[in-house]
C-alpha cells in the first residue's frame, strides 16, 4: 500500500518509527516531512496529507502532532479527508471498515513508539465493509461536507 506520513515536530520521532515500521512490513512510505524537531505548523503537514491523498498519490495517511488532535481538525476540514485520531487498535480498523477513514492521526506525546507501530498495522491492513448501513453514514457525511462546500463558494 502507498501510504504518506507527516508530522510537526511533535510528533517526528513518532512518525519515524511508525514510517519504518509500515516500510518494514512492506509499505510504500512516503515521509512528508518534518525532517527533524525545529518548530513547525502541525495544519502545514496535515494539508499535505491530504493534498497526498486527493491526488492519489497515496492511498493512505498517517499524520502526527504533539496530541493528535490539532492535526485531526486541520485534515478533516479537506474535502475527501476522513482523518481519525486512535489511542487503540479496535478505533484504528473500525475507522476504516465502517467510516472508511483514510488518515490515521497518532499524537506523539500521548502514544508510546509499539502502540504507534501496532495502530498503524491496525490500519493498514483494514478494509472498508461497503456495508448498507455504512455506506448510508457516509453518504450523509459526503452530503454535509458539500452542503457546506456549496454554501461558503
């Protein structure tokens, strides 16, 4: 699977041991960036997840800031972005089976290196069901996103 990863300074030394991690089982990784722990913007890196994930280049993101949530915010205000920020492994597949998520938000300060790496894999290796009844939330969650789109052009 391509997946990107990108993180603020917060969370870079998370991200590289999550980035090794997922090229380690495989993975085509490609690392957005930061590239060490000089302050940066966490929404800088997010939009470039998702900018990664619009185009196709990847299929997946995994995105990390100091507590994950900034970042969480920042990538779901892209359109076709369904970031969501796990803790477990259970949150980290049940996101992408029934919500389709496509970005995996870690927080660098709130996670420890293993867990990281397992949510990941946990990640990685979901599939979304097509089931009715998430297909039906999807929809609605599609539908609010263009009803605001629509509203605010």
């Amino acid at each position: 699977m391509r997946i990107a990863v990108a993180s603020d300074h917060a969370g870079f030394s998370l991200k590289a041991d999550v980035a090794a991690a997922l090229r380690d089982a495989g993975h085509d990784v490609t690392d957005l960036g930061t590239h060490d722990e000089t302050p940066v913007d966490y929404p800088d890196f997010a939009e470039k997840i998702g900018a990664a994930i619009i185009a196709q280049t990847a299929e997946r993101g995994v995105l990390v800031c100091g507590s994950g949530v900034g970042a969480s915010v920042a990538a779901n205000k892209i359109p076709g972005i369904r970031a969501g920020l796990c803790h477990d492994t259970y949150s980290a597949h049940q996101g992408v089976e029934h919500d389709d998520m496509n970005v995996l938000v870690l927080g660098g300060r709130v996670v420890g290196s293993e867990v990281a790496k397992e949510l990941a894999r946990a990640f990685v290796s979901a599939r979304y069901t097509h089931e009715e009844r998430h297909e039906r939330r999807l929809a609605k969650v599609r539908a609010i996103e263009l009803h605001y789109l629509r509203e605010n052009t």
